[in-house]
C-alpha cells in the first residue's frame, strides 16, 4: 500500500497537483517553475501557449504610451471626456417657470481621468472647468470649496465637494438659483424674548394681532437679507469675468410666502462676475421693470438698471420655455 501511494503522490507531483508536497522554499520557487515549465503549461488553469513571463511581456507590449501623444491629441481625448455641457449636481433643482432639469439627459463627465496621475490632472482640469455650464444646488454653500468646515469638526470637514478650489479661477460658465429654501429658521421665540428684554416686559404682547405680524414680516426680511447676501458673497469668490450666468428666481418668496423680496438677491454678484450673458429666468413682466440695483462705491452712487444690465453684461430676460445653447447637449447621454 505504501508503493502505491507514493506512485500517486509521484503522478500528481507529474501532474502540476502540489497539494501532497511540501511548500517549496521562497528561494527555490524560480528555479522549481523553470524546471517543470512544460508541464505547468498545459495545466487548466493555464493557456496551453502562453507561459507567465510571456503574458508579463504581452501586458507590457499592451500599455498606450498616452503622455507621448501630441498635446493637441491629449487635449481632443480630454474634450471629448469631460465636456458634457451641463454639469448637475442636485437632479431635483428647481428651474424656470416651475420646469424642472434632471441629471439624466445629459452626459456624465468621466472624471476618472483626473485621477490617473498629476500631469493629466493638471492638463484636463481647466478643460472640465471652463468650458462646462456648472448647474449649483439650491444650497451650494454647505458644499466646498464654498464652504469653510472648521478644522475641530470632522463632520463638516468631510462635506462634498463640488470642485476643486481651482474653480474660483477657472470656472467660465455656472447656472444659480435664488430659493426661500437658502433662508434660515427664525426662532420667534427668542426675537419675543429680546423684543422684550430691549422694550420692557409685556411689550410684545400688548401689541395688536397685526402689529406683532407686521413686526414678524420684518423680521423676515431682515433674514432673507442676510442670508442671500451670504449665497451673493460666496458667488463673489468666482475670481474671472464669467462667459454665462443663468440665475433662476421662480422661488424668491419671504419666509411667510406672502411677498417676493427681490431686491434682495438682485445686488453686487452681478458687478463681480462680470457676465458677457446674464440669462435670467423666473420673473413676471412686472418684476423685470424691476431688475434693477444701486450699487455706492466711495462717494460715489450708481443705479443699475435693466437697460445698462442689458447693455453692459449682456442681461436677457428668459420666456417660458425658451431654450439656451446649453439646452443642444441634452439628449446626448449614453444609453
């Protein structure tokens, strides 16, 4: 019995089936692999024509030499991954009119290739950022590079990104909405309590039904001015003349719904970003007579209305329904 089964350890061992042999050592694994090369060659798992160092040298033969391309070749490849037209980060933005644009008829920017190595990263990204229209959610600044964590709080440190910090210096093109969703709670508890406190006790309460609601009304506006002036700063650190802007204010209304604030969204984002094209979209006949700002620099006062808007930063008041060049990329996702 024991004859016959080293006569099988021995067939096996023929075989390329090393289960009942001992592992060889680390230094004599080459020189084993060598001595059984025809045999490990025409086992299952191997093709019967291809030997590992041959398969090696095929991978090798196979790998693009991509940086030895022209530059104009690279730059093509990288147009034709990236440039998608419209960018969307949130599907569900709300867009003219009560329309709506979703992600999904447009092209997604294949992205990977800024992650192969650093000199790609660095000759396709201007590419993706200038030359694409960057749709910004409702809530763009609770994102970076917009928003700035604190460095104790590890939670907002970990907060998407809509970008690299280099589009503040590339970005040629954005698409942003003014939302009653961008205001903050107000905690009419604490203003009764202040009121009072600045007043005298019982003054809140002694007040009519509508004088505290008029009171309420103002409050809400001073919120609605704070807080889109915050969303006008952060559009303010775009540091370059932007070739299109579209600014949606379809959902400017004041906490109570009652009024739509405008002038409080239409101010100094305008004269920072420059634009060449200043679509906006949104507002009823009335309210484009409207569409106007003072801007004071020093001592010095200027009025900004539409007809100067619309002759300095190329300001057109969009129609429902109407379409823009970007509208001509939709459709073109890949099925």
């Amino acid at each position: 019995m024991g004859a016959v089964l080293s006569r099988t350890e021995a067939n096996d061992s023929l075989l390329g089936r090393h289960t009942s042999l001992p592992a060889p050592a680390l230094a004599d694994r080459d020189q084993l692999i060598a001595s059984h090369s025809s045999i490990i060659s025409i086992t299952p798992s191997q093709p019967s024509n291809v030997s590992d160092t041959s398969m090696t040298e095929h991978r090798n033969d196979d790998c693009f030499p991509f940086l030895e391309l022209p530059p104009e070749i690279r730059t093509m490849i990288y147009k034709d991954l990236l440039f998608v037209g419209k960018v969307h980060f949130d599907p569900e933005r709300h867009a003219a009119n009560g329309r709506k644009h979703y992600h999904w008829p447009f092209k997604k920017p294949q992205l990977a290739v800024l992650r192969v190595c650093k000199q790609i990263h660095d000759e396709a990204e201007p590419l993706y950022l200038s030359m694409n229209l960057f749709v910004l959610p409702v809530k763009f600044t609770n994102y970076q590079p917009f928003f700035r964590p604190s460095l104790r709080d590890q939670t907002q440190r970990q907060r998407s990104h809509l970008f690299s910090k280099a589009a503040f210096d590339r970005v040629r093109n954005i698409s942003v909405v003014f939302s009653s969703d961008q205001l903050g709670d107000i905690d009419y508890h604490h203003f009764w309590n202040a009121y009072e406190t600045r007043y005298g006790p019982g003054t809140y309460m002694s007040m009519t039904d509508a004088q505290r609601r008029s009171l309420a009304h103002t409050l809400q506006h001073i919120i609605a001015e704070r807080e889109w002036s915050h969303v006008q700063k952060q559009l303010s650190k775009f540091q370059n003349p932007m070739d299109y802007v579209e600014a949606d204010f379809t959902d400017v209304f004041c906490p109570g719904g009652c009024c739509r604030p405008l002038y409080a969204c239409i101010n100094r984002w305008i004269l920072k970003l420059k634009p060449k094209v200043l679509d906006v979209t949104g507002l009823m006949h009335s309210e484009q007579r409207n569409f106007y700002f003072m801007y004071a620099r020093g001592d010095v006062a200027r009025l900004y209305k539409p007809d100067v808007l619309q002759r300095v930063y190329g300001l057109h008041f969009m129609q429902s329904e109407e379409a823009t060049k970007w509208d001509a990329f939709q459709g073109q996702a890949e099925k």
